[in-house]
C-alpha cells in the first residue's frame, strides 16, 4: 500500500456518516491519509406525460445541487477531517449508472479503497438498498470498506473467508498488506456447506498446497496468519458470520466477482448476504477478471 493512503467516500450526509469519520480517525494512526468525497446526483427521469413538469423538476434539482455544494464546501473544515487531505466532487447528468460512476471515480482519484455504509434496513428498502452495495463492490475496481452504523471496532483480528484456490491466494496478499498496514493478524476460514462437503484429509490438503505456494511468493505474508477453521455449516453466509462471533475477530474480508459467473471463490449472493447479516466492519477484494 502506497504511504499515502487514498480514500473515495460516495456521501449522502445522513447521520450514519459518523462511522466513516472513525474509519478516517484509524486509518490517520497508521500514516498520512486523502479522503475525497462524492455525491453522485441522478436527477429524476420523467415519463412524456409528465413533460409539464420539467420546470417544476429542473428548479428542484438546482435548489438540490445549491444544497449539496453548500455541504461538500463545509467537508474540508469538518473537526473529524483535521489533518486528512480532503477533496470533494459533485457529479451531475452522469451517463453512468451509480455503481460505474464510482468504479470510474476510484480509477480516476486512484483510490487505494472505496469506503462506504451497509445501513441495514428491513423489507424493500432492504432489498433494493443490497442490491446496490453489490453492484458497487462487485464493479470496483479497488477493494471496498462497507461498514455498519454505529461505533468501528478496531481491527486487529481479519477473517478471511477462503477456499485456498490460486484466486484466494493473490487475494490473501492483498489481504496481508491489509493487515501489516493495520496491525492486524489474519484468520482464515474454509466453510463446508453440504453442496461442497470437504472432508479434513481434503481440507489439510488443499491447505498444505495454499501455504507452499505462500512460501514461494511471500513468506511474510504467511507468518501473518494467526490461525485456520474449517467450519461445517448450512449456508456460507452464516458459516462466515458464526466464526466471525466465534472468534471474536474484527472485521471479515471477503473477494467477489465482477460481472461474469462467479465460479471460483464465492458468488455474489453470498457476499451480499454477508453484507446484509454481520454488524462487521466488511472489506470486499475483486478477483481480477481473465
């Protein structure tokens, strides 16, 4: 990871964005950190029928933008962003939909993670709320930090939900320089489902084969590994959830497809699912696509 660590943050400026503003405070611990903020405004798309209305629309949109320029002015004074190179950004008529719009955003700021909020909610907003924080982390380009309302623990045990395939394992250095940058140790978790049983002569094999090729390419970054499970369980999701708790680990750092079949590791419904059950901070890796 680069000295500088750079962080997009897609803002909204609702109450929740407190936890944010800790993950800033612990990321400051660790070296200098830029912090630039988004708000990706989609004006409202009106049916012909309704074309009387665009005055009516365009004038409150304008009054929408004027509000939002006012509150991304005030972020660089923000007592919570003292001494974090802060930048902010308005886009506007953006052609692209949410989700592209910050994976371009995160290319063009060369952002090291996007950090962003799960705010669990309940029936359709819910839903519809899960399926865009998939659709962000599965087009990142850049790992992505979705964390819980509320009070950022501070990560020193990461749990790394793993099948040992050749994906994982350029994951898992991606997951050690994580975990050097914070202090942290790693977890490593095989979840067994009855769809994929693996029994332990199976799992110590494959586990074997996932540390020789550690040593091969990076001896330190397996000396970062605190310990390893292999839990039995009916679903992934909870299997991942339920040794998170077991263990009292810190956060749970997953990796995920982007728009094609996900065949290797884990598939997007199980992230979100993770996403949507865990009150843990999740940072979400993506398997490079080829």
């Amino acid at each position: 990871m680069a000295t500088l660590c750079r962080l997009l943050i897609p803002t909204d400026f609702s109450e929740h964005d407190a936890v944010v503003y800790q993950f800033i405070e612990q990321a400051k611990a660790r070296g200098p950190v830029a912090a630039h903020f988004v708000h990706i405004l989609q004006p409202p798309v009106l049916p012909a029928f309704e074309l009387a209305a665009v005055d009516y629309v365009q004038n409150y949109v304008a009054g929408i933008e004027k509000t939002v320029r006012e509150q991304l002015a005030q972020l660089p004074h923000h007592p919570d962003l003292k001494g974090v190179e802060v930048t902010t950004e308005l886009v506007t008529a953006s052609r692209r939909s949410f989700a592209d719009e910050l994976a371009h955003q995160a290319t063009a700021q060369k952002a090291d993670f996007i950090v962003t909020l799960s705010k669990h909610r309940q029936g359709l907003d819910e839903l519809l709320l899960g399926s865009m924080l998939l659709k962000i982390v599965q087009r990142a380009p850049v790992p992505t930090w979705v964390l819980s309302p509320g009070q950022l623990p501070q990560v020193q045990r990461i749990l790394f939900a793993t099948d040992f395939s050749k994906a994982s394992t350029e994951i898992f250095l991606q997951v050690a320089s994580l975990a050097r940058w914070l202090g942290a140790s790693v977890f490593l978790a095989k979840i067994s489902t009855p769809a994929d049983y693996e029994t332990t002569r199976q799992f110590n094999a494959t586990y074997r084969a996932f540390l020789e090729d550690l040593t091969l390419n990076n001896l330190e970054a397996r000396e970062l590994i605190q310990d390893v499970f292999h839990i039995n369980a009916e679903e992934l999701p909870l299997g991942i959830e339920h040794c998170a708790e077991d263990n009292l680990v810190d956060a749970i750092a997953l990796a995920t497809h982007g728009r094609r079949g996900f065949n290797l590791l884990m598939n997007g419904s199980v992230t979100q699912e993770v996403l949507e059950i865990t009150q843990l901070p999740v940072v979400v890796y993506p398997i490079a696509e080829g």
